[in-house]
C-alpha cells in the first residue's frame, strides 16, 4: 500500500549506481506518482561537481531505461531542475520528498521554504548512503575516479 499519493526525489543521477536505484526504489516504495527533479546541465555546472558530468540528455536517457525497465514509467514524471528545489517549494500536490543522507539538509531547507510561503511542509523520508565494498558510500565521484564500479564493487588499482 503507497503511503503518498506525490512524493519526489532530486538530484543529478550522473553514472546511475547503486545509491540512485536505492533512492528511487524507496521513492516508488512510498508514492503512488513520483515526481523525478533531474539537474539541467546549467545546474550540474553550478553545482561544482568534483567531475564531468555526462549531459542531460544522456542521463536523462538512462534514467528512462531505468523506469522502463522496472514498468515504472507510468508511475513517474521527470522534471527538468534548474534550481535546487524545482517545484518542491510550490507544488501543494506533493506529499514527501525522498533524498539520501546526504542532501538530507536540503529537504530541511525546502520545508522551510515551504511554511514561509503558507504551504503544508512535505514529510522527508531518508535512506541511508549505499556502502560500497569498503564501507565506504557509493558515489559518482568515487566510479570516475576509478575506485569502483556502479554496483559498489572495488576496482584493481591501475599500475
């Protein structure tokens, strides 16, 4: 049974790993639509990422096999974020945000947003970081730097 009728999730879902499936996953657990903010490139710029980052249209692309691949895209609708909030600090349809640990501080940003503006604040539901092999969270950063795999899995040092 869906707990919410809107929930959403964010983020730039750069090299589609293990964390970001966990997210999503969680995120179609608990909401019957979910609502996907996918960064621009404008905004992945903005962001500083500690790395290249692959364009819009390709993640978007894997994402979209992610959804089809589960019989999700029914259930979900992607949102172009040039900002870091999107409609999450307007939208009085939405119900819960889904984020990592990690950005756990911006859904506590977004609520306050939200009960300056009148709005009802959005319940936050947060998982964990998945850990890599080493114990340590799986990150886009760390699988471009050659560390690990998507799935979490140490690479052989090159040498």
């Amino acid at each position: 049974m869906k707990r919410f009728k809107v929930v959403a999730v964010g983020g730039t879902f750069d090299e589609l790993h293990k964390g970001h499936r966990a997210l999503l996953a969680r995120a179609f657990e608990v909401g019957e639509t979910v609502l996907i903010g996918l960064c621009t490139d404008s905004l992945a710029k903005r962001l500083r990422k500690n790395h290249k980052v692959a364009s819009y249209e390709e993640r978007l692309g894997e994402l979209m096999c992610f959804l089809k691949d589960r019989g999700l895209t029914n259930r979900a609708r992607i949102i172009p974020l040039n900002d870091p909030y999107g409609p999450s600090i307007s939208d009085g349809e939405m119900e819960a945000l889904v984020v990592s640990r990690e950005t756990e501080p911006r859904a506590h940003e977004i609520n306050r947003i939200r009960r300056d503006r009148g709005l009802k604040p959005l319940e936050v539901i947060v998982i964990d970081m998945v850990p890599a092999e080493d114990r340590i969270p799986i990150s886009t950063t760390r699988i471009k730097r050659g560390e690990i795999d998507r799935e979490g899995r140490l690479l052989k040092p090159k040498g």
